[in-house]
C-alpha cells in the first residue's frame, strides 16, 4: 500500500465504505451455524479481508459484545423479545490472519473482557509494606477489596467450532470463584497482587486451552468514614472515592508457546 501514501495512486486500495459493507457481509453470509461467538465473527472477517484484497498480507479485527439479557419477569420467564443490559463489563477479541502458509490460518487470537466490577466487604488487607517519609497509608487486616477487572487470554491453539462462549464463562467464573472463595466465608487476600496471581493460577488449571492470561486491576478505594457526632469509624459507613490509585497488571502464562 506504499504508493496510496507516497504517490497518491490509490490503485488497489480498499475503501473504508467496503470495510464497512464486508462486516455485514460477513455476518449475513459467512457464519453458517446458528449461534456465533464474538471470535468465530472476528476470524471469520479476518480471514475474508486477507484471502479477497491482494494488497491485504494482515488483518486484524476487534469485536465487541455488550452484555445484554433476556429479561426475566419475576416468575423466571424469559421474554421472548426484551432484551436488558445486565452489567458494565463489555466482552471483546481480537483476531488476526495473515496471508501464506496454511490458508485461513489465524496468526494471533486473544479474548477477554472489561470493566468487570467486583467489591468485597471484608476478608482483605494490605500489611507489611513499605513505610516511609512519604508513606500515609497504615497497615490493616480489615478493609474493602473493589477494582474493575480488565483480562485478556490467549488461546495454546484453536480447533474447528471452538466454544468461545464456553472457555469465556470457564474463566470469568475461575476469576470469581478465586476472587470471592466460598460463599459462606469466602477467602482472605493478603493483596491485590496475591490475588490476581491466584486467579491467574486457578484459570491456566482449569482452562485447559489458555495459554496466558493478562490482568489490570485498578484499586478502588472506598475509604472509612468517622461520621459526625460518632464515637468513631465502626465498619460501617465508606466513602467511594475518585483519588489517585494505583493499578495492579501482571500475566500469568504456561511455559508451552501460545497462539
């Protein structure tokens, strides 16, 4: 595509307007069974830009799925057309396909999700760290745990009719069961980073087919109140706040390589 920049000639080039049209395309003629995940819809676009356009040696394509549900009424009953945002978290892949070698080939594909919020009221603390001139931060074994979890995985390889949908809900729920423990007592996290590393852990030895998973875990801080004319704080009034925070990231891989 050197001559589109350098001389001007746009000979060859393919058009926003056609990128545009072919993700249609895609989704009307290409899917060929009845429930697509977001990475069979990605590879499938990837696939069709590298293998129609010869100027095109690599694509790479974004999905996004927001999270919409049937509504239920208060009887358990699906609506047979209503539809309601269930959360903040917004799902997402990426896909990439390059021209050569095996035909279709996908040269990268990762998933993941943002945005997911998770809190705890308890079981968390942060001790034993650093104290200085500048530290105003005191050591507890008591707070509340809030972050809205960013991940991403990448796959050890990738088989015909892959469920997607399944790998995603195996470990959005390892993340949650590590994250929470048990319902009746749950689990003590010593800190953000134990626990993102504990996530990491229990997801590569659950999911068999993950072969990394990337973590960025921002610290919301939800601050203990001393409420006017109390005696004190008493564990039971917080205030959210936007203040400086820091964000937690880290991957957790296998040794194995990874698509």
């Amino acid at each position: 595509m050197e001559h589109a920049f350098v001389q001007g000639d746009n000979t060859g080039m393919t058009a926003t307007d056609t990128q545009k049209n072919t993700v249609y395309y895609v989704a009307k003629n290409h899917l060929t069974y009845e429930r697509h995940s977001p990475e069979d819809f990605a590879m499938a676009l990837a696939r069709h830009f590298v293998n129609e356009y010869p100027l095109v040696s690599r694509a790479e394509v974004t999905v996004k799925m927001m999270p919409w549900g049937r509504y239920e009424n208060g009887r358990g009953e699906r609506h047979n057309h209503g539809f309601v945002e269930t959360g903040t978290q917004v799902r997402f892949c990426r896909a990439a396909v390059e021209r050569g070698g095996e035909p279709g080939r996908v040269a990268s594909l990762s998933s993941g999700v943002d945005g997911l919020r998770v809190l705890k009221t308890t079981q968390s603390g942060y001790e034993g760290f650093l104290h200085d001139a500048y530290t105003l931060l005191p050591d507890t074994n008591e707070r509340i745990l809030a972050t809205s979890m960013s991940l991403s995985w990448t796959y050890g390889s990738i088989t015909p009719r892959m469920d997607f949908d399944g790998v995603y809900d195996a470990v959005i729920r390892t993340c949650m069961d590590s994250f929470f423990g048990g319902v009746s007592k749950g689990v003590y996290s010593p800190s953000v980073q134990f626990t993102l590393h504990e996530m990491g852990q229990a997801v590569l030895q659950r999911v068999g087919v993950v072969a990394s998973i990337k973590f960025s875990l921002p610290n919301i801080h939800f601050l203990p109140c001393a409420v006017v004319n109390s005696a004190g704080f008493e564990d039971d009034v917080y205030v959210a706040t936007s203040e400086p925070h820091g964000t937690i990231e880290a991957e957790v891989a296998r040794a194995a390589s990874r698509l």
